[in-house]
C-alpha cells in the first residue's frame, strides 16, 4: 500500500471524470484518507464553497500550490 500524496487539511482542485463542468473556482479540502480501492488511495474531500463532500482518487486531484506556480 503507498502512503497518501495528500494530508489531511491540503488543499486542492478535483478534477472530475467524464465531466464537461469546470469548476476551477471550487477548492476542495482534505477532510481524511480512505482506504485503497484498487486503482489507487481515496480521500475524502469537502468543497470550501459549498460544503459539499465526495470521494476522489489521488489521480484525480492536483495540489493548488503546484497549479500558482505554472
């Protein structure tokens, strides 16, 4: 099992798949790891606009730091 890239409290963008909505605006934040699913660790995550929560693979997430930078 590979440690989590992302601790809890980070913040970053989701990057849904099979989606034509962009919500680049949306930050979401690291509220706790889960367990692996067989394609890779799960976190569970919580808009900072809405409150709304959802479960993401780690494939699917970039650190906001990383995104300023480019």
């Amino acid at each position: 099992m590979r440690p989590h890239k992302f601790e809890v409290g980070a913040v970053v963008d989701y990057h849904a798949p099979y989606t034509q909505l962009s919500r680049s605006s949306d930050r979401f934040v690291v509220q706790r790891h889960l367990p692996p699913d067989g394609q890779g660790n799960l976190y569970r995550l919580e808009s900072r606009l809405d409150g709304r929560q959802r479960v993401a693979h780690e494939a699917e997430l970039t650190p906001v730091e990383a995104l300023a930078a480019q």
